[in-house]
C-alpha cells in the first residue's frame, strides 16, 4: 500500500510539470479509482491535457470519453476527430 501510495504521490508531481506519461497514468487511476477515488471528469482532464502534447495513448483513452459519454458530454463526433487525429500521430 505504501509503495501505491507513493507512485501515485510520483505520477502527481510529474502530471504539476506537465509530463504527459504521467498525466495518463494518474488519469488511469482516476478513471478506475485505483488508489484514488474515482472521479470520470478528473480522469478526462488529465487525459486531455496529455493529449496536447500529442500522447497517442491520452487521445484514445479521450476519444473514449467523449464516445461513452463518461466524464463529459457524449460527443461521437469529437471521439472520431480524436480517433482519426490518433491515426495521423
């Protein structure tokens, strides 16, 4: 538990600077509510913030959100943008 806590305490710092693997990562755990609690919209903000620096892995698990309608507003037209910006990474 301890050693949980203290990736997640890692992934934290490395989403404050921006770093886009660890911006997935701890959107994973908000979108699970592996050793956080679970929280949809948090997960979609970090994984849209990843996506900006073009993350291939942030964008798909985005274009998720938009097309199951968890965490915003169900866009199928948005997740397809997504998908289609993923293929052109």
């Amino acid at each position: 538990m301890k050693d949980r806590t203290k990736v997640i305490e890692l992934w934290r710092k490395g989403a404050d600077a921006d770093d886009s693997n660890a911006l997935v990562n701890l959107a994973m755990c908000y979108d699970k509510g592996f050793e956080v609690d679970r929280n949809k919209k948090k997960a979609c903000e970090l994984y849209e913030r990843a996506s900006d620096s073009g993350n291939v892995e942030a964008i798909l698990h985005l274009a998720s959100c938009f097309n199951n309608g968890e965490g915003v507003k169900q866009d199928k037209k948005k997740a397809v943008e997504l998908l289609l910006c993923a293929v052109d990474l």
